[in-house]
C-alpha cells in the first residue's frame, strides 16, 4: 500500500508536470505583427450597379492600434478582443480614417452612378481582423451599409472587403 503523503505527491506532481506540457501548447495572442494580405472588395449601389476588384494591402498592428494601406491610402484605429483565445479583433476606424473611406466610396459611388450622391448615413456591419492560431496568417473582413440621396431619391449601397494571407505576428 502506498502511503498518503506519497499518493499526494505523486498527484502534485502528476498535476505539475500536466501544466507545463500544456504550457507548451498553450494558444498563442497577438500583441503585434504585420503581413501584405489580398482579397477582393465589391461596391453594390442600387438602381446603379455594382463594381469591384482585386486589392493588396499591408497591414500592421502593435499595441491595440491597426493600420492598413492600399492604393496610396492608408487608414487607421484600434482593435478590441472579440474572444477569449487573443486571436479575433473587432476594428474601429479613427475619426480621420473613417471620413476618408466614406468620402472615398462616395466618389465610388457616385462614378458609379453618374450622379453625386448626398445625405449620407453609414453603418459599419462588421469590421474584424482573425488571425491563425500560429499568429502566421490573417484575415480581414469589413462590411458597411449605406444609404443616401441619388437624383431626388434614396438609394442604397453595401461594401464588403475581404482580405487574407500571411502574417507575422508576436
């Protein structure tokens, strides 16, 4: 018969080293990184049409902070944690970021629709940046409704962004 004090050492032990083989494997969270990701964006305007294309753009992210430039443009704002594993971000765009990408798919728009577009209201749908459990790829997912006057009555438009690819993160 084993004694007491042994079987309760034993069970510490047991225990001890279960926590550090877990440790080992334990998920990784991002704190910072960066990667060129690409994807696809698509403009929808109604009574207009629709346009699109392909888009690259390198991503960066350090102390809450994210930036994304493409095309000569870049935009900015925070992340907060939308799970528990470190892993997915909900992304808010900064006050100068935000008039940016809507004035710049306002212009989109209305080339779209031949006619300038105004009174308009946005609702950003979802905006996320998930990275992969090795923090070694991204994706980023971005989508906006809006509404607004086109030649004397309203419209309305969606844009999505969705980007992937490889990402270095710590």
């Amino acid at each position: 018969m084993i004694p007491v004090f042994s079987r309760v050492l034993a069970r510490s032990i047991g225990l001890g080293l279960i926590c550090l083989l877990t440790a080992g494997v334990a998920q990784a969270q991002l704190n910072s990184g960066s990667g060129i990701l690409s994807g696809k964006e698509k403009l929808k305007v109604s009574r207009c049409g629709k346009d699109g294309g392909i888009v690259i753009a390198e991503v960066t992210v350090a102390n809450g902070m994210w930036t994304l430039s493409t095309s000569g443009l870049t935009y900015s704002g925070s992340l907060l944690p939308a799970d528990s594993k470190g892993r997915k971000f909900n992304a808010s765009f900064d006050t100068s970021s935000r008039a940016l990408l809507i004035s710049t798919l306002t212009d989109w728009a209305s080339d779209l629709c031949g006619a300038s577009i105004t009174n308009i209201r946005v609702e950003f749908r979802n905006s996320q940046l998930k990275v992969g459990k090795k923090l070694d790829k991204a994706k980023i997912i971005l989508k906006i409704r809006a509404t607004g006057q086109i030649s004397g009555g309203e419209g309305k438009a969606s844009y999505s962004l969705k980007l992937k690819g490889p990402f270095a993160g710590i």
